[in-house]
C-alpha cells in the first residue's frame, strides 16, 4: 500500500512537470506570435499636398507578422458644409457640423479560424475623393489611415499604423490674364507674351501647336507676371492656334488664348550638289559617331550623318534651353559677325544630290556667315556660355544663354576661346571660324533658339523689330505693373 501511494505522487509530480513545461510552451508560443509587437506599415502615394476637386489616394498597407484585420481611410474638414447629395452608404457623416468626416474605406481582412493569422499580408488600396458630393470645401482637410493587424496585444485590438497626411483643396483653376495686345508673327520667328496668374502654378507657358515655351517669372517686381518668349516652327499650320496655358500645385488647368497674326512666309529650295572628294574627305570624321555604317557607301554614310547625326545634335543642343537663367541677360540687337557675307538663310529647304541623284533633305536653321579663314567671332550679345565642344554635324560648337530660354550658337568653330559658365559681354570673341563638322569651307554657321526651336536671327539682328516685338512689350507691361 505505502509504496503504491510514493508511486501515485511520483507520477503526479511528472505530470504536473510536464503540464508546467506544456503551460510554458503554450505562453512562450502565444508571447512570440499572438502578441507579437510588430505594427503595419503603411505606403501613400499623393503627388502633392495640393488636389483638385476629384482625386484618388492610392497605397498599400502591409502586415507580414500576424496579416492585417482592418483598414478604415477617413478624410475630415473643419467648417466643412454638409453633402448636397446623399453620400454612399458607407460614408457617415459626424453630426458636428463644424468637423466633416467622411469614412472613405472601412474594410476587415479575414482571419484563418479563431487563433490563426490574418490571410492578408499585403493589401493595395485606392479611394476615390469627390469634393463636390462629398461637401467637402476649398481649403485644409485630413487624410487620416489606420491599419490594424490580427496581434493579440492591446487586448486582442491588435499593432496598428496610424497615418494623416494634410491636404489642401484648391479646386478653382487659376486665371490668366494676357498684359500683351498684338503679336504679330512669322513661320520661323520668335514672339513674347506677358500673362499674370492668379495663383502660384506648377508649369505655365504659350503653347504653339505641339511645342510648349515656359513661362518665366522674376523679371517684373511683381512675381505673378511672367514673360515667355516663344517660336514659331517654320512649318508652322494655322489651325494648330497658340495659346497660354497654366497648370495650379491641385492640377487644375486653365487655357486662355491671345491675339495674333501670322505672316506669310516662303523659304527657298537650295540644292546642294555633293562631290565623290567632300564625302570622302569629310565622312571618316563621323566614323567614331555611334551607329555610323562603317561598311556602307558614301551615300549611306551620308545619310546617316545628314538625318540621324543632325537629330541626336539638335536634340543635345535643344535640351540646353531648359537650363535657362530667369533673367534678360542680353540688351539691345543681336550682333551679326562683322564684314561677312550671307552664304546660306534660316529655313532653307536644303536638297542634297549625289551623282544627280537625290540622297536627303533638311532645313537650315541658322545662318552661314563667310569672312577670312578663322576669322573672330563675337558673341551676339550678352549671355552665359552654357555649351562648349564638339557636336556631331556642328563640329566645335559654342552656345550662349541670353535668358528666359532664348539662345544662341555658333558652329564650325577652329578654336574655342571660352569655357561653360563664363558670362561673355556682347562683342567679346568667343572662338574662331573654322570647318569643323560638316562644313565645305571656313565659315560661321549662326543660329538662335527659344527654348528648343530654332528661330530666325535675322528678327534679332532688326532694332526695330525687337522695339517692336519685344522691348516695347515689356516697357508697356512695366509702366503698368512695375
Ligand atoms: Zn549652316
């Protein structure tokens, strides 16, 4: 009997240990992964903190311990008015008056059984916002998010993410007013608008067409006036219209348009015979150029260089438009290099032929200036050396910044005499002529752009031109709103 009963006790001590070690387990289980302290994350794309009256918020939340149980996107409005049309049935809206809030999400994940995880890791979401139908009003609102996650801490409510994220209704687009009355304009010319916007935008400008020609503010006292100068493509069509265009921080666009004439305007045909000597002297040149048909006959090599060369070098010289100072660097006209003769014009359409055959065509967009060999170049007028070096079919090339997107460049250059950066006094030699690139003799190719299309720089070589087109606006304008 007495051993009978040690026996009993020994066993119920082992069991009462092993229960201890199971009770243990179960809490250290529970304690890593029921209560596990980790929060979701929370991811929001809103571009700017500025919206317009329809918008959509999109992100994803993200749990990748215990999943996610909810996600509730609530937007609230101090002063807010109430809706003018019943809002969806989710949407509540609170009694105050004073403090809108509208619950825009408010979904729960499902879980796998009663101590499981949720089945959600990672979760997308996107909610639209109708300011309009929503009563929601122009001024501050908040975005506010919260994620919760299947934890067992904070008594079973779970981690949870909280994210609010000011934003600002702004749904009126902003007005334009155009401060210029005439502009009259030719196919490869240049104008200038002066407009003020009611509001600060994040891109405003003339449009021509497909080109678009940035506004730039800074130059008037008032900061809500902006100059842009603008081209006219040579091939310019009449129906394609020309207006000014601003785009608010919220995205809200506003178009209005100004009164203009184009001029008729007729380029000549130049055609340009090529001899067997030329291409053979000028093609290894662009042998190095990326794509070149090395194996090709001259008339192909010439092609590529003619067509595929002269776009890549345009585009490089182009881009540097976008770099331009805010500023007028550049007074009275544009200098023409001295005692030269006029060999080629802006806008001629030039037909090249070999072996009286027709190989390519391009337009010219500058001017062939011929004096002595390696004659100096002066620079046009006052700018910023904003390119300096070689350039495909350019050969060594200069460009100068004059402000507010306008340029200019000389090509074919010997020897260049500045560096990038260096600001140059109109008249100040900036390099020598030469026949580098692709250019039969020693001569000054000049050319002039407003942000990335060429224009004519006879407009600017003309005093009363640029009193008329663009001096005498910004006079006016000044008088008004110095
Ligand atoms: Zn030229």
């Amino acid at each position: 009997m007495f051993k009978k009963r040690e026996k009993g006790k020994r066993l119920k001590k082992w069991l009462l240990g092993i229960l201890v070690i199971a009770v243990a387990g179960l809490l250290i289980w529970i304690g890593l992964t029921k209560l596990e302290g980790r929060p979701p994350e929370v991811l929001l794309s809103l571009e700017s903190a500025a919206v317009p009256a329809d918008f959509t918020v999109t992100g994803v939340a993200k749990d990748l311990k215990s999943g996610i149980r909810q996600i509730r996107i609530v937007i609230s409005q101090q002063g807010g008015s109430p809706p003018d049309i019943n809002p969806p049935e989710k949407n509540q809206r609170d009694t105050d008056l004073q403090n809108l809030e509208i619950v825009l999400m408010d979904d729960v994940f499902p879980a796998t059984g009663f101590a499981g995880k949720g089945k959600v890791r990672q979760m997308p979401f996107e909610v639209n916002i109708h300011a309009g139908k929503m009563g929601l009003s122009d001024g501050a609102a908040l975005l506010k998010i919260s994620v919760r996650d299947y934890s067992w801490r904070h008594w079973f409510r779970g981690n949870a993410a909280y994210l609010e994220k000011k934003i600002q209704f702004d749904t009126r687009p902003p007005m334009v007013s155009v401060l210029t009355n005439q502009h009259n304009v030719s196919p490869g010319g240049a104008g200038l608008v002066i407009y003020k916007l009611s509001e600060p935008c994040r891109e405003s400008g003339v449009v021509v067409g497909e080109e678009f020609f940035p506004g730039h503010a800074g130059y008037f006292t008032a900061d809500d006036i902006y100059l842009a100068f603008f081209a006219v493509p040579v091939d310019y069509d009449k129906t394609a219209g020309m207006k000014v265009k601003a785009v608010d921080p919220a995205g809200n666009e506003s178009v209005r348009g100004f009164y203009h004439y184009v001029k008729k305007r007729r380029f000549v045909t130049d055609t340009l015979r090529l001899s067997e000597n030329f291409l053979q002297m000028k093609l290894p040149e662009f042998s190095g150029e990326k794509g070149f048909p090395v194996d090709a006959g001259l008339a192909d090599q010439f092609v590529f260089v003619n067509t595929v060369l002269r776009r890549q070098n345009n585009n490089t010289i182009l881009a540097n438009g976008a770099k331009t100072d805010s500023g007028i660097l550049w007074e009275g006209p544009f200098i023409r290099m001295p005692n030269s003769a006029r060999r080629a014009n802006f806008g001629d359409q030039r037909v090249y032929q070999f072996n009286n055959q027709t190989l390519s065509n391009a337009v010219h967009m500058g001017i062939d200036l011929a004096s002595v060999q390696h004659d100096r170049v002066p620079a046009a007028n006052r700018g910023r050396v904003c390119f300096t070096g070689e350039a495909g079919i350019y050969g060594n090339l200069v460009c100068l910044d004059h402000g507010c997107g306008l340029m200019s460049l000389y090509a074919h250059l010997s020897r260049i005499a500045v560096q990038e950066g260096q600001l140059v006094e109109k008249g100040e030699i900036i390099g020598n002529t030469g026949a580098t690139g692709l250019a039969g003799g020693d001569h000054l190719h000049f050319g002039m752009f407003v942000d990335h299309v060429f224009v004519d720089p006879v407009e600017w070589w003309d005093a009363s031109w640029i009193a008329n087109n663009i001096t005498g606006k910004i006079q006016s304008v000044q008088a008004l709103a110095p």
